[in-house]
C-alpha cells in the first residue's frame, strides 16, 4: 500500500510539472499568434490590450480546458492496466 501511495504522489508531482509546462507554452504559442494577427490587421490600436483581451477570450474558451487530459488518460490507462493485470 505504501509503495502505491508513493507511485501516486510521485506521479501527481511529474503529472502536475506536466501540466504547468504544457500551459505555459500554450499560453506563449497564443500570446504570438495574437501578436501576429495585430500586426497583419495593420497595427490599429494598442497592441498589449488586443494580445491582453485575445488571451482573456482564450482562457474562456474550450482549448486550455483539454489541457486537464494530462491527469485524466494517464489515470484511465493505468486503471485498466491494473484491472487487466489483477482480474483477467
């Protein structure tokens, strides 16, 4: 039970390093798309407040929310490989 308990803490631990990383360079790679499309649109207005509402408009939308699968298929799969190993 102990060495179940460390497997889980340890790979909550490496799962959550995941995560933050995975947010960061999604965070990044929209920020410079933002910048991109200020740019092509000819440059009107302030560009920190458009890349600053585009990023507002993400973290509402649907995409960073899937980031949540790095904790949820890592947990599905080690389930079902406990299960086939122990009961089939």
């Amino acid at each position: 039970m102990i060495g179940f308990l460390r497997l889980f803490l340890f790979g909550f631990a490496g799962l959550t390093v995941l995560y933050l990383l995975l947010v960061i360079y999604n965070r990044s790679l929209t920020r410079e798309k933002l910048e991109d499309e200020w740019a092509e649109k000819g440059e009107i207005g302030d560009r920190d407040t458009y890349v600053e509402n585009g990023l507002k408009a993400y973290k509402s939308s649907f995409r960073p929310k899937l980031l949540l699968l790095v904790y949820i298929l890592p947990l599905i799969a080690f389930g079902a490989v406990f299960f086939m190993t122990n009961f089939m």
